[in-house]
C-alpha cells in the first residue's frame, strides 16, 4: 500500500518484482488474487466507514488495481 500511495517510488522500480520478492514465502504457500480481493474489499470498506467521500475512494482503488496482476501471478514472470 505504502508503494502504490507514495510519490517517493523511483521510476526505474520494477514494482512487480519488488512484491514478489517482498511476499515470495507468502506467494510460495498460496498467496493469489482471491487475497488480494478480500483486502482491497476491506480497504474500501474501511473507507466508507470512516465516511471518506467516494471519489478519494475511486482515486485510491485506481492506485491499487494494477497491482492485482502480480497476486494473480505470484511467483511465475
């Protein structure tokens, strides 16, 4: 989440790479996208809560949607 909020992240990052290397035991014993589903279900959840206006939440979900593709590949390239 830090990554996908952050303006600090150097633009030569291999974002993907970095999350494989950084969940590498947790993808090896079955970490997917079905996880990755269930806390950003949660994250927006907590923001409605909290009464965060749903275009800050839209805005948020946009920074982590592309991140979903590397739950669903896990450890394959």
């Amino acid at each position: 989440m830090r990554m996908a909020f952050s303006d600090s992240v150097p633009d030569d990052l291999d974002v993907a790479a970095h999350m494989r290397a950084k969940h590498y035991r947790l993808f090896a014993i079955g970490l997917n996208e079905k996880h990755f589903d269930k806390v950003a279900t949660h994250f927006v959840e907590t923001l409605q809560h909290l009464g965060v206006v749903q275009a800050l939440i839209d805005e948020a979900v946009q920074h982590i949607a592309p991140l979903r593709v590397v739950f669903e590949k896990g450890l394959k390239k």
